[in-house]
C-alpha cells in the first residue's frame, strides 16, 4: 500500500458521476446547483457546515471543515450519471417528487442539460422497474468498456481533473460472496462470461476502479465489498467506501442506542416499522431486494450493543424491522419505532419513535460529502476501503476480520481524527487531564 500523505490540492473541476439519476441524485444535484447560485445552504453537509477543534480548547481553533482540509470547492463540481429512464435531471427530479418547484425552477436549465448515459442494467437484480436506457450490446466485460469511454467522454467535455463515483441507483437483490467474487482473475473471466452473479453495480465499480476513480455505495448492495474490487482498488490506487447512505431511521438508531449503552440500561426489543412511497419504496417491495436493505438495517444494533459482551443487557433482544410500501407517503417516509427498554432492578420503559423524514433531503448531503471526501483520499494517497467514512454508512466497510463501528459519535471522532491526522495536526483523545496537570 502507498504510503499516506498530505493531499494535494483540489485544482481544477472535479466530475461527480452518479448511477442512477432518481430521488436521491438529482435532489443531490438540485441542491448543490442551488447552492452555487447562492439560493440554498449545504444544510447536513458536515464537510460545509460542520466545524472541527483543531489542538487544545484553549486555543479556540475551530475552522470549518471545508476550511481545513482542502476540498474541491462546491463551484468546481460538475454532474454527470446513468439511468435505465431517459428523463433528463429536472423531469427525473419532477418524478421524484422530492422538491417544490419553487426550488426546481430556478435551477432548471442547469438540470435540463444533464442528461442519463445508458445505463449498465439487468432486470433480475431490480425486478419492479424496467425502463429502455440500457446498454444491451456485449458481455458484462464489454460493457464495463463502455462505461470506462462514458467516463473518458464526460471527463473531457467537462474539462474534468478529477471524477468520483456515487452509487444512488436502486438497491439490488440480495447476493452473498461466490467463488468468482474471490480475485480479479476470476472476476474479469465471469465478466467477460457475463455471469449471472456479477450485479450491474459491480460493473459500474469495475470500470471506476480500473480507471483509478473512487467509488461510494449508497445502496446496501454488495458492489465493492467483494475481494476482487478491492484488491482492483488497492492496485490502481483507489479508495472505495460503503455500503448504504445512514439516513432516517438507521441514522436515529445510531444516535440513540449508543446513549442507551453508554448509560448502561437494557434493552429487551426494537421494534422498528416504515412506510414509504417512492421509487426506492417500490424496488423494496419485492422480497429479495428487500432482503438486501434488510441486512443492512439489522446489523447496527448487534454491532453496538454487543450482547456477547454484555449478555445481562442485551442478550435477549428482539430486533425487527420492517419495510411497507405506500405510494401516498412518495418520498416522505414514516418510522415508527417503539423501544423497549430497563433500568434498575429491571423495571421495564418503553421509548416511542415516530420520525416524519424525507429521506432524500437526508441523503443529499451524504452525497455530497463522500464525493468530496473520497477524492480527498485518492489525493492523499488513500486507498482500498475507507473506514474512516463509516459515518455515512448504515453497514460501514472495513478491513476483512474487523468488526464495523456503528456509533455515531465514535464514527465522528474517527472521521476528525483521520483528517487531523492528513493535515498534521494532533489528534484529539478528550482525555483532557493536562488542563488541569499545568495549573
Ligand atoms: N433515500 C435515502 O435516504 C436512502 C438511504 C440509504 C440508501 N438509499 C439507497 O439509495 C438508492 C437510491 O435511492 P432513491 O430514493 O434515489 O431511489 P430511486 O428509485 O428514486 O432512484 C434510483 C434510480 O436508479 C435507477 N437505476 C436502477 N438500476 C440502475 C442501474 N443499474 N443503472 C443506472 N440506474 C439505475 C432507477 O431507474 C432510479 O431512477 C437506493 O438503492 C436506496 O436504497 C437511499
């Protein structure tokens, strides 16, 4: 592995290339174009809003994150991405029924003009939707070709330094590690076989890599979370980061059951419910790839409350979670979660969650972030898995044989401490007992 250095600086344009151009990419894309002419703020950026301490308190050095490490300003940041429909980003973003039209119009040509590259695509992974703006001719391996001209293409009609990847297309069915999965060399004989279990957003991740472009997971799909991607990632230099954008009702699990355990208190079951109406809603309705979502969404709470190591508090807990499809709601997703909880001496509490969020407003910002922190990484000489951006992810990636952190707050001081870390700056324990040593 090359060594880890200083980043470069963010010259230049950087190519944001999205798969899948649906509710999350183009509120992502509206934003951040509104954000450029000023008429909105990156509201649940932390990489634009959020502020990091930099050395001792009393030194009173807290800059803007964005201000610290040097990031690619939002103005350098041009779109590009692939969709199975042909609707440019302004008709996609009208379909997905996420923002006004107040917000949408004023930002209208810019989206119009962002028009879907055929995508890579196979019914089999996506059965409820179907669409005519696929690429059909070849093999996988083929195909992967085509989308590495894709990205060539763009990259020179942008005038592009740099591009990233972000996967927001839909959620995949649900496929566990086989045998083709295990090196390159078997991975790129299965491509070129077009094997039925390599999935469309390993073909987007396939080309990204070998043409040394980061590549995100928003989706819980397994992608770049096999050994062959990411011994590509780690031979062409390039990071990788996944899997699945923590929005909602995973990102208030994270917040919460960490308070739960840090106080000590039981938990008997976690009951957790949801109802949404949009595309995504739609693709999650079909049983398989709902398995994919579902996995994901269980692995938190064990992952935190570890019950081997704290039996008498959580061994027994229920965790369900359930996903209801209802087209009223579109995008405005309701969770209910109903905790039930005990404290001294066992006495039973229950905590009620009723979260009326919108999910891509969540998710947009996380985009955001993972575009401008994974190339961050590949100029700091970073690469393979990045887990130091669990912060993003409902089931963060890592090392093989290293279990995922999924508590927020702990996700945070690893995401702070890697950038204090890039930039030469100490890192921060909290342990604080210094202060009081030199009085
Ligand atoms: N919204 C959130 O808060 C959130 C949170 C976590 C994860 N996610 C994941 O992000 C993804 C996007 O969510 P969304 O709400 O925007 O869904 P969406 O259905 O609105 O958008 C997905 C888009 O991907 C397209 N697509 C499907 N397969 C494709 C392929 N192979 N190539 C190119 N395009 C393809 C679809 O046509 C659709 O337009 C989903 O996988 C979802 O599970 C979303």
């Amino acid at each position: 592995m090359s060594k880890i250095k200083k980043p470069t600086p963010a010259t230049g344009k950087l190519g944001v290339l999205i798969p899948g151009l649906g509710a999350v990419g183009t509120t992502f894309i509206a934003g951040v174009e509104a954000m450029k002419k000023g008429k909105a703020e990156p509201i649940g950026s932390f990489t634009q809003m959020g502020r990091i301490r930099l050395g001792k308190r009393t030194e009173k050095r807290v800059p803007l994150v964005k201000d610290f490490v040097p990031l690619t300003p939002i103005d350098d940041l041009v779109f590009g991405g692939w969709d199975i429909f042909e609707d440019n980003v302004y008709e996609a973003a009208k379909v997905a029924d996420v923002l006004e039209d107040k917000d949408l119009d004023g930002v209208k040509t810019e989206l119009e003009q962002i028009k879907p590259m055929k995508a890579v695509f196979e019914k089999s992974y996506v059965s409820n939707i179907d669409g005519p703006n696929v690429k059909t001719e070849g093999s996988k391996y083929d195909q992967a070709l085509a989308l590495m001209d894709d990205m060539k293409r763009f990259k020179e009609e942008n005038n592009c330094e740099r591009l990233v990847m972000v996967w927001c297309a839909s959620t995949e069915k649900y496929v566990e590690h086989a045998e083709i999965h295990l090196n390159i060399k078997s991975f790129e004989e299965a491509l070129k076989n077009s094997d039925d279990r390599i999935a469309p957003s390993m073909v987007y991740a396939y080309a990204a890599l070998k043409m040394g472009v980061p590549f995100s997971n928003g989706a819980p799909n397994l992608t770049v979370d096999i050994p062959a991607l990411i011994e590509l990632a780690k031979e062409t230099g390039t990071p990788i980061a996944g899997k699945d954008f923590k929005t909602g009702q995973t990102l208030m699990k994270t917040i919460l059951a960490p308070g739960f355990k840090a106080r000590s208190l039981g938990v008997d079951g976690w009951f957790s419910t949801n109802i949404l109406g949009n595309r995504d809603g739609k693709v999650l309705d079909s049983p398989e790839n709902f398995k994919t979502k579902e996995v994901s969404k269980l692995s938190v709470l064990d992952h935190i409350f570890k019950a081997d190591d704290n039996p008498k508090l959580y061994k027994d807990m229920y965790h369900k979670v359930r996903i209801n499809y209802y087209p009223p709601h579109g995008d405005n997703k309701e969770s209910w979660d109903n905790i039930d909880i005990f404290g001294w001496m066992g006495y039973k509490m229950q905590i009620k969650v009723n979260f009326l969020c919108r999910d891509s407003i969540l998710a947009a910002p996380i985009v955001l972030d993972l575009a401008l922190l994974t190339d961050l990484a590949a100029r700091s000489n970073m690469n393979g898995v990045q887990e130091w951006l669990s912060f993003y992810f409902k089931s963060p990636q890592t090392a093989p044989g290293l279990y995922p952190e999924h508590d927020i707050f702990k996700q945070l001081i690893k995401l702070e401490n890697t950038m204090r870390h890039l930039m030469g700056e100490d890192l921060i324990t909290h342990l604080g007992l210094d202060y009081y040593e030199e009085l």
